[in-house]
C-alpha cells in the first residue's frame, strides 16, 4: 500500500464486533482508531457462546462500530483505499456479517477486499507498533485463545508452518470450563486468573499431559488440556459446595499452574529446537499475567526476543487484522512479491466464509 493510504478492518469472527482504521506512514503502519464491542453480557447466562445469538448481535451493531471507528479518525467511506475482513476460521453465521459488510463497502466504493485469516491476524498483533519492536524471524508464535492453541513457525513474513496444536480443548477452553466448573462468573478464563493471582499459596496440584517431543523429522510439539480440566472436575464432584467454596482459591490457583506451565514448557522445547530468534505470544489466554510472568522468565533464561502484545491486541480486535492485511499485501515472501492493495481488481468480490479456514502461506 502507498503512503497515506487509509485501510478499514472488520472481524467478527466470534463474540467481538470490531472494527478499526489504520494509515500507511513512511513506510508504516499507524493505528488510527480502534473499536471493540463485546458481546459477554448476552452469552453470560448461557455459560457459553450460543452461535445465533453472536450473528445476530454483530448484525445489530457492526454498522455502528463502523462509523465509530471512522468518525473516531475523522474519515468518511470516501476517504478508505481499501477494506480487510476476518473470513475464518469462526462461527459461520459471525463471519457472513463481516463479510458481507466488507463486500458492500468494497462494491460501493470501488476498493480493494482483504481476506485475512484470524489466526495470522492474531501473530500480527505483534507487528503493530504498539506492541513494541517487531519480532525477527524466525519466529515461533503461541497462539492460545478460546478456539485455537496452535505453534506455528515462520521463517518469513507470511510463510506459515503448524508445528503443534491442541489434541482437545483450547488454552482458554479449558480455563472458561474450569471457571464454569468453580461457579465463577463468564468467561471463566479472566475470573480465574483474578483468583489464582489472588494467593501466593502453589494450590491443588494437577497433573498435565506427558506427550512425548517429537521424533525427528516429525515437527509436532502438541498440546492437551482436557486431562487437567478432568482432573480438577473429578476434584470438584468430590466435595461438597461448601468445601468447594472454601478450596475455590487453591483450586483457581493450581490450574492455573498447570495450564501455564503446559504452555511454557511445550512452547519453549520446540522454540529451542526449531532454534527460532523470536517467540511471538498472542490470543486471549496471553493476557494472563503468570502465563507472561513465566515466558519472560524463561526467555531471558535461554535468550529468545519474546515479544506479547498488551493485552488489548492479545483479545479478539480489528487492529490486528489491519495489520496482518497490511503485510500481506506488501511482504515479499520467497514464493513471489504480494499482491499490491490497490491493483486487487475492486470488482473481486468472491471472497468466501470458512468456519475451519486452514492457515495457508502466502505468494
Ligand atoms: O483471542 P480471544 O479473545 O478469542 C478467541 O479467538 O477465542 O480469546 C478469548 C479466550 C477466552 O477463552 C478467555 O477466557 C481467555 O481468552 N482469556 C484468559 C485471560 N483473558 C482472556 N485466559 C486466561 N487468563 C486470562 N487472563
Ligand atoms: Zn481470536
């Protein structure tokens, strides 16, 4: 994209209706507004997202988020050069809303249409300027959120390779079915961390899963979190709602723990191995503080740049899909040049909505 340039990023992937504005300046990115609206309070006392409930509420208020992040950077439609929007993976009937808005703007506009997939616009939250130096490749990313926890590799920008996933539930699956699981309010995963975070005590002990590093040239360092949430389920079904109450803090604070150090350790045998310069940590579940505390620890220990956005970037939001749109339509990847923004044919409106979009490399 051309200096100056001003680009439009919507996601509503899942329970955030987000949009936001960003200005190519010099060369960079600059990050011009940026509006998230959550959608807790209406799944809250389901315990749960209920997919029909999220589609519904974006289409009532994405038109509104739109002009709010416009009129937040004192633009018009008139003044975008080009739109990007989320097109999975996330519940389909979320997706369809951002989608179709992106498509209406491109159409009526006559703008180029991004497609960005949510789990590169999560590793680009690290290459805004907000979250501080960009990382150096090679990098290894820890994407753990509500729906993924998945490692991925990048030698290049936009060169993507999956080096370990989640066999069950997701990082913060598991902490909001822990939550749910203790009584504590939705989404279990911040309540918990408040209350872990609130002893100094280690807590229950709980076991995690003992997956054994990959054999050579396997590249799999997987993750699984059910083992855990079992355990603490099968602690709680033991006692009595008093005593449960009364152990909630340990329990908290003990699963958290384990979680944590899950992630740190299967993060850092294959950062180490894989030898990568920077370790990128981004999605909802980086925004816990023990989790941060303990990659830090471990990064100076053994020297890899680590780079966690604030916790902002870290939840769902549009101003990572800017940025991930952004780079891609400038990087220069080994496979070809990108495709400029603006020679995207403005009439190429046949983006489609994936529930399970694969992270694919770019060129
Ligand atoms: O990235 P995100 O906003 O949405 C998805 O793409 O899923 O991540 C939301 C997840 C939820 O499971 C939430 O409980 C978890 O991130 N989360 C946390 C914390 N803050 C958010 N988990 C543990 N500790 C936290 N402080
Ligand atoms: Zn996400």
């Amino acid at each position: 994209m051309a200096d100056k340039e001003l680009l439009l990023a919507i996601e509503t992937s899942c329970d955030e209706t987000a949009a936001a504005l960003v200005k190519v300046e010099a060369g960079r990115l600059r990050l011009v507004s940026n509006v998230v609206a959550t959608q807790h309070e209406f799944h809250e006392r389901f315990g749960g997202i209920v997919p029909e409930i999220a589609a519904r509420r974006h289409a009532e208020v994405l038109q509104a988020i739109i002009a709010e992040a416009l009129e937040r950077a004192g633009a018009g439609f008139a003044d975008l050069n080009a739109v990007a929007v989320v097109n999975g993976p996330g519940l389909i009937g979320s997706l369809v809303v951002g989608v179709a808005a992106a498509k209406a703007i491109a159409l009526a506009r006559e703008i180029p249409l991004i497609g960005v997939n949510h789990l590169e616009a999560h590793i680009y939250s690290a290459f805004l300027p907000e979250a501080g130096e960009p990382p150096n490749f090679p990098l290894l990313a820890l994407i753990a959120s509500g729906g993924h926890t998945h490692l991925v590799l990048m030698s290049e920008h936009g060169r993507f390779e999956v080096v370990g996933r989640t066999r069950d539930d997701a990082a913060g699956e598991a902490f909001d079915k822990a939550g749910k699981l203790l009584g504590l309010e939705y989404p279990g995963g911040p309540a918990l961390a408040a209350l872990a975070d609130s002893t100094k005590e280690t807590g229950v002990e709980f076991p995690i899963a003992d997956i054994q590093p990959p054999k050579p040239p396997q590249r799999a360092w997987d993750f699984s979190f059910s083992g855990t949430k079992t355990a603490l389920a099968r602690h709680v079904r033991e006692l009595s709602v008093e005593q449960v109450e009364k152990q909630k803090t340990a329990l908290a604070a003990g699963f958290q723990s384990a979680v944590v150090r899950a992630l740190v350790e299967r993060t850092f045998s294959a950062a180490e191995e894989l030898e990568v310069e920077s370790l990128v940590v981004v999605g909802g579940v980086a925004c816990n503080q023990r989790l941060r505390d303990e990659l830090s620890a471990r990064a100076r220990e053994v020297r890899i740049g680590l780079h966690i956005p604030p916790p902002w970037l870290c939840t769902d939001n549009a101003a990572m899909v800017a940025s991930a749109a952004y780079h891609k339509v400038t990087a220069k990847t080994s496979a070809g040049a990108g495709t400029p923004a603006l020679q995207v044919p403005p009439d190429r409106l046949d983006l489609d909505c994936d529930s399970s979009l694969p992270l694919r490399s770019w060129g």
